[in-house]
C-alpha cells in the first residue's frame, strides 16, 4: 500500500491540514444510530477491511506533519506533554517494542526492525531515522524509550498500571489532547480519572469497563471509538494550551461552521503488555470538518441527529456548548428528516 | 475472554521428576520461534485432550520472563482432583504437541515495593520463581520462605538456595522446622510486600499475620487461579428462531458454539462486559451459570436472560430468543 503522504501541512497558525477524499473515507465514523450515549463499544481489535482498522496502529497521510507537530508541541514546553514515572520504565520497552514490530510488520516499505539478541536496528523512512540500540538500556537512545517510539508515532500514548485491582495513569505523551492535562492525571486511577465524566458512573459502566479490562490477556487486545469536536485543526487542546485556542470557539457560526469545526474521531486499541503486565491506551485521532463530513451524505445525516439530541452534559463534558447550535443548524442542510439511507450509515 | 484462536501450540522438550509428586515440563515452540514474552508471576492455561472433551488447567511460568525460548510449568499430581494433572503425568511424553493459551498476569509483582516477602508451601513456589527472576535483574530485595512436607519434596527449594543463597529460606515439615509467618512479618519496613501461594490455610494465615501488624490489604497480595473464557460441562441449548439445538462442549463458550454451527449471534468484546450478545432466556429446566459483568445481581437470580459469550449452564432443556 502507498500513501500519498503530505508532509508540509500544520496544525496551527495557517492550518493548512487538509484532508484527501480517499483519507475521508477511511476514517472510522464513530456513530452507529442517530442517538450518541457512552457504551461499552468494545469489539476484539482484529485487522477489518483496508481501512483505519486494518493495521495494528495506524497510520496515513498525515503521519509526517503529525509528528512534527508533535516535536513543536513538546518544545514548546519541556516536560508538559511526556511524562512517566521511574517505575514505568518496563513498560515503554513493551511499547516500543510493540509499536516498533507492529508498524514494520504493517508498512514494511516504511519501517524496518532488525534484533540481534538484545541490539536492535530500527529504520524509518519517513522520518529519516536509522537508529541502532540496546534493547533495555536507555543510555542508547536519544530520549526515553516510550517519548522516542511515540515522537514516531501518530496519536497519543498512555501507559496504565495495573495495581490493587484497579488502574494508574504510570506514563504518557499527549500532545492532542482533547482539553486535559496530563501531568495532572499522572498517577490517578481508574475511578478518578473518568470521574469528570457524566452519566457513567450511574450506570456502573466504569465498574464493568475496568473489570473486563483487568482481564485483558497478551496478544488479544480490543478497541473501541471515542470523538468530540474541535474548533480548527488544531491537535494540541491541552488544558495547558487553553488561552491559545479557547478564544477560537467564539468566531463559529451558521455560516462557517463547515469548515472551522472538526470532527475529532478517537480509535483506541487497548493492549496489555507483556513484561509490565502494564495496559497501553493509544488515542488515535481523526480530523474531519464537516464539509469533509458532508461528501458522505449519510454521515452528514448522521451526524446532524447525533449533535441536534446529544444530552447537554455531554456538550458541556466535551466542551462544545458554545458553538454547538451553529455546528447543527449548518448540517441541517443535509437531513431532509427521511430514515431510509441513514440505516447504512454504520 | 473466549477466542478459539487464541492459542499457541508448544512441543514438550523435556519432562522430570522434581518430587515423588511433581514434575516439570518444559515447552518449547513447534516452529523453533522464541514463545511470546510474560512478566514474573504470569500462568498458562494448557489444553488437555483426553476421551471425552479437553481439561483447561492453569499451571504458573516457573521460567525466566529474560528467556521466552523456553516455557516451565511445574505439574503436581492430584490424585482426587478431575483428572487433568494425572493425564499429565500420565499420557503426555517428551515430543507431544500441547496447545496452551498465551500467558496471563493475575500474581503481579508491585513495582513499588522496597522488600518483597514471599510465602509459598509447597508446589505453591512456580510463580515465585518466575517473580525472583525478575526482581534479580531490577535488583530489588526479597526473601522467601518455603514450606515444604519433607526431604524428598525440597528439590525445588533447594534449586532456587543454589541460585539465590541465603535469600531463600527452606522449612521442612519431617524435621520439624516450622514457619511462623507472623515472625516473618514482624517488624517489616513500610515498602513491604508479602506474596503468598500455598493452601488455603497458609494464605489466610498470612493475611491475618499481616493485617494484625498493620498491614494494609494493598501490600498483601495471594494468587488466586480465576478461569479465563468460558469452560465446563457440557451443555445443549435451542435457538428459538431457528428451532436448532446445539451442543456447548467443555471448552467452547455457547457463542462459539452456535457460530461453529452457523449461527449469528451478534457480539462485541467476547468477554461478559458490554452487553452486545445479552438474550432473553425462553426456557429453562436447571440452573444458569452466569459467569459476565454485565448482568445485575438480580437480573442473574432472576435468570431469564443470558451472556451467551461466557455464560454456560446445567440444566436439562435450555431455549433463548436467538
């Protein structure tokens, strides 16, 4: 498979992020009805198709300008965006291992992965990365292992401790982050960190989520779809980088929305890690205005019932209170109110 | 988690006597590849044919987690038990072929402890060997304290002496040395963990020990073998809608079982947690064993709805709406 990569787009001042139509559509659309309520949409993560679910992580035409930007991100502020505990440090070995053998296996005219016992030869073409290291023993690598194989990496990484029967935030990079911080959910657990999300909690949903991911097993890891929306494509909404795009929020209307407000689909495949027995929580995320939304008429369909019904909880949860009527009254233009196609939606 | 393919076929290299009632077994893959890699602690479950189904029984890695070209499990022969570890003993050979599921953690080491302190009586000591392999590397202090019946029975304890010195301690039974693992505990620094595995009454006795000096019940921590994925008796249900009944046996969850027939029953983590496969119960004359983490409490006593994707049941006549 060849991708058309395109490596000079941004993610901030000029956006000049753009989507391909084939990268449209191989976005996974997160809504299977015309109602949006949390789920335990867990499926096993199994290769479907040819799309975003056919890799182990994937990758697409941004890969480039989305690791740069992540380099910005990480510049800008040493130590915000990347951060682990002493004890984690087994754990990004199992990450980098996994990703680096996943990504070789999946796009071996892209990425290389020799191992001579413990010294390894990673190659990235994309990149322009031709590295040799000792499997175990940072001293040879340029950064921690898990902010080298992630600075490579498209989406974010959090590493979790399994403990006491529940689950710690041990480590992570989170330079596309969906208006938290990082550094401040470093070491809560399970029940703490999904605290803030409403309407959860009450249907013992995080109680059930946490024992099935307590059971995961190596080599059979599941998946499953989160979004919010975003206003420009903008990757880095950290709490941290608020006063940079919070003001953005103000300037959508009716008219513009199509373009300015983006769809932010996350694909997370869980996986448990061999030697830390640690969990790994990729976030994976999509960009897609709504113009992008709307060369699918379905979706545009779709999308338009999910944003007009959605609990105001969730708006306020995700952060879209301010601009979620004109996100609405723009996609309206593609619901004629008929059921028929919106079944093939999914 | 139920997933027919989830297995890893292994070859038996090698087969020995470590006691009158134990032996060990070393397994190596069929295609000479390195076995996927496992953290101290971890268990397989080996698949073990026998005339009528395939006993599922969990036995610990006792090998290093720094070496997958190898797996040791270590197998004690239970001469009341259901039968699986006398097959083992029994029918399996040097060159056999098993199939066995990849390695789980339900035994972790806390990565935060100062001092590990195991306890373990007996065959109870194969999670801790793959545990002390691990912290060795870390360079983590730890002591252990096996308890075994008698001479013939210490081999492995007297394995692990070889390899650790004066950090393993040995107590046996014959000779009258005891193991009083309240003095174990006793005056611990705070960082301590303690691990036990052994029989019931060892690892109650080690949790009273240690909540008694103050302990707190996250730094005490026991295996406990849970079953993965869905096995048991046999069993057969009907499917109302298509008016077939299919035979669940031991190792297949009923939502395999009805897909082998060719059946669709839709489905999401294969796992009891997200509700996807939930069906009405139409019938039923017996009980079901509901094993998910969807159900409530009630709607398990209530038993008029099932998880067909890990769920079994005893009865004598089973419909669901499927």
């Amino acid at each position: 498979m060849t991708i058309q990569f395109r490596p000079d787009e941004t993610y901030r001042d000029d956006y000049t992020y753009a989507n391909s139509p084939e990268c449209i559509a191989r976005a996974p659309f997160p809504f299977p009805d015309d109602e949006y309520m949390y789920s335990m949409n867990l499926e096993p993560h199994v290769s479907v198709g040819d799309a975003a679910l056919k890799a182990v992580f994937d990758i697409d035409e941004h890969y480039i300008s989305e690791c740069r930007d992540r380099a910005i991100t990480l510049e800008k502020d040493p130590g915000m965006h990347y951060v682990s505990a002493p004890h984690m440090m087994e754990a990004q070995w199992d990450l980098l291992e996994l990703i680096m053998e996943s990504y070789a296996n999946d796009y071996p005219e892209y990425f290389s992965l020799e191992k001579d016992g413990s010294r390894w030869h990673w190659t990235n073409k994309l990149l322009g990365i031709d590295d040799r290291f000792t499997f175990g023993d940072p001293a040879t690598l340029p950064y921690e292992p898990m902010e080298y194989i992630t600075r490579q990496a498209q989406g974010d990484w959090v590493l979790q401790e399994e403990r006491d029967g529940t689950l710690y935030w041990g480590a992570g990079i989170a330079t596309q982050r969906a208006d938290y911080s990082l550094r401040f959910n470093l070491g809560m657990a399970w029940h703490e960190f999904h605290g803030p999300v409403p309407l959860v909690k009450e249907t013992g949903m995080l109680d059930r989520a946490l024992k099935f991911l307590l059971r995961l097993r190596c080599g059979h890891p599941v998946r499953r779809l989160n979004w919010s929306l975003t206003v420009n494509p903008r990757l880095d909404v950290s709490a941290e980088s608020l006063p940079d795009w919070a003001p953005d929020r103000t300037t959508v209307t009716a008219e513009n929305a199509g373009k300015l407000v983006y769809l932010r689909i996350e694909l997370q495949p869980l996986h448990r890690l061999p030697r830390s027995n640690a969990i790994v929580f990729p976030i994976r995320t999509y960009l897609l205005n709504l113009e992008d939304i709307a060369t699918n008429p379905a979706w545009a369909k779709r999308m338009h019932r999910v944003l007009k019904s959605l609990n105001q909880d969730l708006v306020d949860y995700k952060g879209f209170t301010r601009y979620r009527d004109a996100a609405v009254e723009w996609l309206s233009q593609f619901d004629d109110g008929r059921d028929e196609e919106v079944a093939k939606a999914g | 988690m139920s997933l027919s393919n989830g297995t890893l076929n292994v070859r038996v290299a090698r087969i020995e006597a470590v006691t009158p009632e134990i032996k060990r077994f070393t397994l190596v893959s069929t295609d000479g590849a390195h076995l996927p890699p496992f953290s101290g602690g971890s268990n397989v479950v080996v698949l073990i044919p026998h005339a009528s189904g395939t006993y599922r029984n969990a036995y610990s890695l006792m090998s290093s987690p720094y070496d997958s070209s190898a797996y040791q499990i270590a197998v004690r022969r239970v001469e009341d038990g259901r039968g699986g570890s006398r097959q083992m003993h029994q029918a399996v050979n040097e060159g056999d072929v098993l199939e066995i599921l990849r390695p789980v953690n339900l035994f972790p080491l806390s990565k935060h402890a100062r001092l590990h302190l195991f306890i373990a009586g007996g065959v109870g000591i194969t999670p801790v060997c793959s545990q002390l392999a691990e912290l060795r590397l870390r360079g983590t202090p730890f002591e252990v304290h096996l308890a075994v019946r008698g001479a013939e029975h210490a081999r492995l304890g007297e394995e692990l002496q070889r390899e650790y010195g004066d950090a393993v301690r040995l107590y046996r039974n014959d000779i009258d040395q005891r193991l009083d693992i309240a003095a174990v505990v006793a005056d611990r620094p705070l960082g301590s963990h303690l691990y036990v595995c052994g029989p019931e009454s060892m690892i109650q006795g080690a949790i009273d020990s240690a909540r008694a000096q103050g302990w707190t019940d996250s730094h005490i921590h026991y295996e406990r073998f849970l079953e993965q994925g869905s096995a048991g008796e046999a069993f057969s249900v009907t499917l109302a809608r298509s008016g077939a009944t299919i035979e669940v046996s031991p190792d297949q969850s009923l939502l395999e079982a009805a897909e082998a027939a060719g059946h669709e029953i839709p489905y999401l983590c294969r796992g009891g947690a997200c509700g996807m496969c939930e069906t009405d119960v139409l019938e039923l004359d017996g009980e079901i064993l509901h094993t998910d983490d969807w159900l409530s409490d009630e709607d398990k006593a209530a038993n008029k709805k099932i998880m067909p994707c890990v769920s079994r049941a005893k009865c004598s006549r089973l419909v669901i709406d499927c």
